[in-house]
C-alpha cells in the first residue's frame, strides 16, 4: 500500500511590500509596538494587475521542478485559499496556468489551517490508492480583506503563496512521509475570528427593484486576545496528538514549521515541546502572518537554504479562522 512522500517545494510573494513604518502612516501604530507584540517587520502584498493565481502558479512550478514531475502527470491540485481571485475557486486557474491538464482541481478553505488540511486531505487520496501525484497549494491574499483602518488586523497579515508536490510512493520508510496528523474545528469560537460578507449582496430581489448587479463586501474581524489564547492551547494539543499518531515522544522533534502568526505564539509552542529557538523555522519579520500559505512558505525556504535536512522530524501544525486547527508529524 502506498504512503505519501513530500518531494518538492516551491513558493513566490509579490514584490510589493509595506514596513511598519509605512504603516504608521495609516493608522495609529508604530514599529516598536508591532514588532515586541507580533516579531513582524514587513508584509508583501500584491501589485496592482497581480493576481494570487499567478504566485500560485509560479509556486506551483517551483515545487515541480524540485520534484522533477512533469505538470501532466498530476492527477490533482488542492489550492487551499480563503481569498481567491474566483470565489468560484482558484484551482482550475492553477491548473490551467501550469498545464496540468490531466488533473482533477478544486479549493479547500481553512483560513490559516488550510494548508495543513489540505495535506491531510491529499494523503487520504494517496493511501486510498486513488491517485499518485497531487500538488497542494497554499495561498492567500488577506490584503484584499483587511480594513487598513483596523491597527488590530491590518499590521498583521500578507499575501503570498506556497506549494508541495506530494507523491505516492510503496516504501514507508522514504523520505518525506507523512508519519503522524490529526484535525480538529470548533464552529462555537467562529465570533473570534471571521471575514463575513455584508453589504447590498444581503438584499433580497424585491418586487419592483430593478435587477442590478451588486457586490458583496467583507472585512476581516479578530478578537485578537482570544485567538491568541486559543491557538496557545490548541496548537501544543494538535502537535502531540500527530506525536502519538506516529508513535513518537516530543523529544524526537527536530524542527518546528508552524503557522507563522505570531513570534509569540511560535515561541510558546517551542517552549511547550522544549525546542530551543534555533530550531523554530520562523519568517514572521519578513512576510507577516501569509494566511494558508505561510506554513509551505516557510518549509520552502527552510529546505532551499539547507536548515531542514534528509531524516529531520518536522512537528507541522496550522490553525486559524473557524476555528480550525491541524497538524502532521513529517520525516524529511
Ligand atoms: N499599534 C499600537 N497599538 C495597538 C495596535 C497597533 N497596531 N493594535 C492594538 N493596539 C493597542 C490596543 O488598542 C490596546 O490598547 P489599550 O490597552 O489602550 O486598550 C493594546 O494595544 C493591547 O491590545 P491587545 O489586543 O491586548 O494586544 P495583544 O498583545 O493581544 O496583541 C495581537 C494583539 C498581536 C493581534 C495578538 O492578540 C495576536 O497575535 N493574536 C492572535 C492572532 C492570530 O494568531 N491569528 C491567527 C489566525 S489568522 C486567520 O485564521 C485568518
């Protein structure tokens, strides 16, 4: 029976970017305050006429080339957004972008665990048999929903995109297995954390209106303080339930790639599993909080630059808006 195998890893962020004090200029905020409190620096945000398809696909690429996989030999494209260029879907745009014309394509949204779930997801298609190659993007662009009047969200997030090729492969013992996952949500927390549409697309076709074409708009909103309390709870739980799924103890772990939001989060779940700093991949200074791609992201760069190598055990954990949370236990 076939396991699941990481074999390649790609990303790409928009050249367009914003520093905090570019921010300070927008709202009543300063460096200071938003480094100490986030470790956040800069955050990318697209271009005007940049599409997030477009980093998806160039992620997307990347990560084939690595894996040495022609795009027709993907038999599916997860593309994990909560902010496509479609609200249709942004998958079949990848798809088409990048050739992968034998594939099956479609989103899944998670907010900030959806890269996490989407791996989950695709590992079940592989164990299952059903299919060998599947390529899962994770990407976002929550500037098109931020309120940059807000200095509680709008210091916090970017846009970018990151992907993995994940390959069927018989040999439980090669490199890049997936050796541990667990999953969980809790609609009741979905008041902390949401981006609901509002605006004149809630109003009903009265009689006698004229039909007319309406937008819907919706603005990010976060209890701050809350999501941060559930995330230092939940993320430390999901990591050792991945731990026990593999048959593991926490002492194996040898880096943590987790959902880059807050340096003070990564630093608590560093503690809780007794990894030294070093050992935290973390780019938070660089891109901010990127949503469902910050976890790709951050493996992608972790691997290129050498840090991650053959045999390291990676404790992965996602969690975010629902809420939701999941993580996975990977050989490398
Ligand atoms: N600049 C200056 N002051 C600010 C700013 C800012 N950008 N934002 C808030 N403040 C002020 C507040 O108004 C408050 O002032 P007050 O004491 O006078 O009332 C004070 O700073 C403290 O505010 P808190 O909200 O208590 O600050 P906290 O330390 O909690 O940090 C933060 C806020 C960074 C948002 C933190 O709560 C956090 O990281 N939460 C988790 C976010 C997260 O993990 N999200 C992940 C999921 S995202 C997804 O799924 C899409």
């Amino acid at each position: 029976k076939a396991v699941e195998q990481l074999v390649g890893v790609g990303s790409s962020v928009p050249a367009t970017f914003l520093t905090n004090h570019d921010l300070e200029k927008l709202v009543d905020t300063n460096d200071e305050w938003i480094t100490t409190r986030t470790g956040i620096k800069k955050r990318h945000v697209l271009g005007k006429d940049e599409t997030l398809g477009q980093h998806a696909a160039l992620a997307a690429q990347r990560a084939l080339e690595m894996a040495k996989v022609d795009p027709k030999e993907v038999d599916l494209v997860l593309m994990a957004t909560s902010s496509a260029d479609d609200t249709f879907g942004n998958a079949c745009l990848v798809q088409a972008a990048i050739g992968a014309s034998n594939a099956v394509a479609f989103d899944i949204t998670a907010a900030c665990s959806g890269f996490m779930v989407s791996l989950v997801t695709a590992s079940q298609f592989i164990r299952s048999g059903t299919y060998k190659n599947i390529l899962i993007v994770g990407g976002d662009a929550l500037s098109r929903f931020v309120d940059w009047r807000d200095r509680g969200t709008c210091i916090l997030f970017g846009d970018a995109c990151g992907a993995v090729l994940m390959r069927a492969n018989p040999d439980p013992a090669a490199p890049g297995a997936i050796i541990g996952m667990s999953m969980g949500s809790d609609g009741t927390g979905h008041k902390h954390l949401h981006c609901m549409y509002s605006g004149s697309g809630a109003k009903p076709l009265t009689e006698g209106s004229a039909p007319s074409s309406h937008a819907s708009y919706a603005n990010i909103y976060m209890a701050g303080q809350d999501v941060f309390k559930f995330a230092v709870r939940t993320v430390p739980t999901v990591i050792d339930s991945a731990l026990e799924n593999a048959g593991l103890q926490k002492e194996s772990v040898d880096w943590l790639v987790m959902h880059q939001a807050n340096q003070r989060i990564l630093d608590a779940a560093a503690q809780r599993l007794g990894l030294p700093p070093e050992r935290v991949v973390s780019n938070l200074a660089q891109y901010g909080n990127t949503s469902a791609a910050s976890i790709p992201l951050a493996l992608d760069e972790a691997v290129r630059n050498g840090r991650i190598q053959p045999g390291d055990k990676l404790a992965m954990a996602g969690f975010g808006a629902g809420l939701t949370w999941a993580g996975a236990i990977v050989r490398w």
